[in-house]
C-alpha cells in the first residue's frame, strides 16, 4: 500500500541516524508545503509536490494534512506503563506538604504500586497498559519504552514483561522494553538488599532473558535503593544478554550516577537533577543520551534537569514522559515537550528534537525511527497546528490530528482506526 500525506503547512523534522548534540541539538529542518509519501512501511519521498506526482503514480490513499504541521512520531524513551493501583492520595499528601522520601517512608511510593502489581492478574495488568497505551497514541506517541519494576520478584516481573510482549502484539505503538528488577529494594528483602541484588542476578535476569522479554536494563542508582557498587553488580551481565544499559541517575542527589552511566556504557541516563559538572563532562565524551524527565520536577515540585548545561556541554538530550502512578501520571508527550520548554528553559526546537530523533537514540533505534526522512520507517503525526513551535506555545490542549505508524494510518482525526 501506498500513502501521500498532503497538504501540510511544513513538515519539521531532525535529520540522520544518531543523536543530535550541542548545537544541533535544535536542528529541526523545515520544509514548507512538503508532502510525505509511504511505500509499504518506510518513506519513500519527502519534498516538493509537483515532483512527488512526476516521480509517483497516484497512491493508493491520501491523509490531508491541511493547515497542518507534520512531524516524525513521537518516541517516548522512559515509562512504567505496566502497572496497577494509582496513588492520588499521595498526590494529596504532597499538595499538603508531604516529600517523596517521606512518602516513602510511611509505606508508600514504589512499593505501594508494587503490592497492587502483583495482585492483579494478567488480564487486568494488560488491559490496563492497553489502556494506557491508547492515550499514549492520542498524543502522537508510535514508539514507547515501557519497563517492569514493579514486581520485585521473579512471577511478578516476568508478568510485567509478558504483559508488554502481549501487548506489543495488540497495539499499533511499539514498545521497547526494559528488565527493572531492581527498581527498589522489596520489604520482603529490606533486612538483607545484598541478597536481593544476588537474586536479581542469579535468578530474575537469568529468567527474563530466557525468555527474550526485553532489550534493556535499567537500575535505580540513587540513595536509599542501589548504591554505585550495587549498580556495577546488577549491570555487570548486561552484556551476554545483549541488554542496553539505562540508568535511574542523580534524581534527588549527586551519588555520581552521571559519571557511573559513561563509565558502564549506559545508552543513556534519566533524570539528572543533581548530576555534578564532572558527570555531565563523562557522559559527553561517551556519547550517553540524557532523558530529562520535566513531568517529574513538575509533578513533585522539584527542580528541572540542567539542560542548558547538558546542551551546552554536548550530551544528547531526549524528553520522556516517565509515565507512573507515583510521580509523573501523564502519557502526553507533548505535554512534557511543553514542560521542556517552560520548566526546563529547552527552545521548542530542542525539545521537539528531544522528543523525536535523540528519544529513538536513546533506544537503539534511531537507524529507522526519530525523523521524516526518506529511508526511515513512516512514524508521522500531523499536528493541527501551522508551525512546530505549537506543540510546545499552544499548551495544555491535545494538537494531535492523525497518526501514521509504519505507513499505516492508526489515528485519524482523532480516533483510532
């Protein structure tokens, strides 16, 4: 089959196959009255229209993009989609005055998600990633990070994971996804973490990786849940599974998480909110993608990420949602874009580019996926909008008219097909 989609305003879009850095960081290209076409399940032509039908015959289906602007889909490169149980009363208690380590340490946060995970069943675990995973697309999400974590223990885990490779099946939004075994330290487990860090290694990842449930790991390096020597342990097998490192880095205070994902290797680290210049330096000459999560400083009144510093200092950033019941309960990427922009101090350009080509970077996909170039496999979104800077000017309403994922349509004014 084949698909024009025509009649935008511009099509926006970064160009190539690796992360953007430093001052290309906004290097957002347009192309005014550019059409788009798909061949099968890649772009074959982007450019001018009277070449497209000098170089085409008619296709088999035209989107009308009219007024619109076209941008590459988003990728959305850090979630906790597989969950169950939400925690607004926390959300209450932080409106009042309450922190998240003090939350924590009544007995909610993570483990409160974690005891509702591993409650439901199969079913009621993947309706309602299905579920989440539906608004992911409304706002022009084709390509999701999705990890587990919220289990803590081998049956649970592997039920988070199983719930994504299911629903990977079932959804037009692909899904990346990510072991997160050690997201926490289980209560079960509190009396002796060094022995649950030797049951992540010697049986949860053993198991995981037998069944070809993920293509990443990731870890929370942070005070109070892995130190840096435990980080080193759990990612040490990352390897001879074949599993990209990502890292949970320097969110509530500089433990050297920064400097530890550039000496792992990591593909990328998120949060970063006290990462230390030294650390920011380290992942620049490595080449690990920063994702800065906005919704998160929003959502808990924290401070952004520095990422005019991460700019300035040359390491890639992409944006993400973070999407969890705890600290971020959002699936909009483009809300998060907006957050970049006017929390963060990101230019909409940055931000688009952050939420497109160097988010596919961060996942080991930006050979195909991040950008409308020809070549790459056809993940568009048409804005309802006449320029790219209104996803991020034009905030708090949903822009998104239609979704194209692998040269088919998905979404189509706003419902899904």
């Amino acid at each position: 089959m084949s698909l024009l989609i025509q009649g935008a305003t511009v099509v926006a879009t970064p160009r190539g196959t690796a992360a953007l850095a430093g001052p290309r960081q906004g290097a957002l290209e347009l192309f005014p009255g550019a059409v788009v076409r798909c061949e099968g399940r890649d772009i074959a032509y982007v450019g001018e229209p009277r070449e497209h039908d000098r170089l085409f015959p008619a296709p088999d289906e035209v989107l009308d993009a009219r007024g619109g602007t076209v941008l590459p889909g988003f990728v959305d490169p850090h979630t906790h989609l597989p969950f169950a149980g939400y925690r607004e009363g926390e959300f209450d208690r932080r409106l009042a005055g309450a922190s998240y380590a003090q939350i924590a340490a009544a007995g909610g946060g993570i483990v409160a998600t974690v005891a509702a995970t591993r409650t439901a069943t199969f079913d009621e675990l993947l309706a309602l990633t299905l579920r989440r995973l539906d608004l992911q697309l409304a706002t022009g999400t084709t390509t999701t990070e999705a990890k587990s974590g919220y289990g803590l223990e081998l049956d649970a885990e592997l039920k988070q994971l199983r719930v994504l490779r299911e629903a990977a099946r079932r959804h037009p939004v692909e899904i990346v996804a990510t072991a997160m075994p050690a997201h926490e330290v289980p209560p079960e487990w509190r009396h002796d973490p060094e022995r649950y860090v030797e049951l992540v290694v010697s049986e949860i990842y053993p198991a995981i990786a037998a069944e070809g449930l993920a293509e990443q790991v990731d870890v929370f390096c942070e005070r109070g849940v892995f130190t840096p020597d435990q980080t080193r342990r759990l990612l040490a097998d990352a390897g001879r599974y074949r599993w990209r490192i990502h890292l949970h880095a320097d969110e509530l205070c500089d433990l050297g998480g920064a400097g530890l994902a550039a000496e792992l290797g990591a593909a990328a680290a998120a949060h970063l909110l006290h990462a230390s210049p030294e650390g920011i330096a380290a992942m620049a000459r490595r080449g690990v993608v920063a994702i800065v999560l906005p919704g998160v400083s929003f959502f808990l009144r924290e401070r952004f990420a520095p990422v005019r510093a991460l700019v300035g200092a040359g390491v890639p950033v992409a944006v993400a949602t973070d999407c969890n019941p705890g600290s971020s309960h959002t699936e909009s990427m483009p809300a998060v874009v907006a957050l970049a922009c006017l929390g963060a101090g990101l230019s909409s350009e940055e931000a688009i580019v952050a939420a497109t080509l160097n988010a596919a970077a961060a996942l080991g996909r930006a050979d195909r996926l991040g950008s409308v170039e020809t070549g790459k496999q056809a993940d568009v979104v048409v804005l309802d909008a006449p320029s790219p800077k209104h996803l991020a000017y034009h905030f708090g309403v949903n822009l998104v008219r239609h979704v194209v994922k692998a040269g088919r349509i998905v979404l189509r004014d706003g419902v899904r097909t």
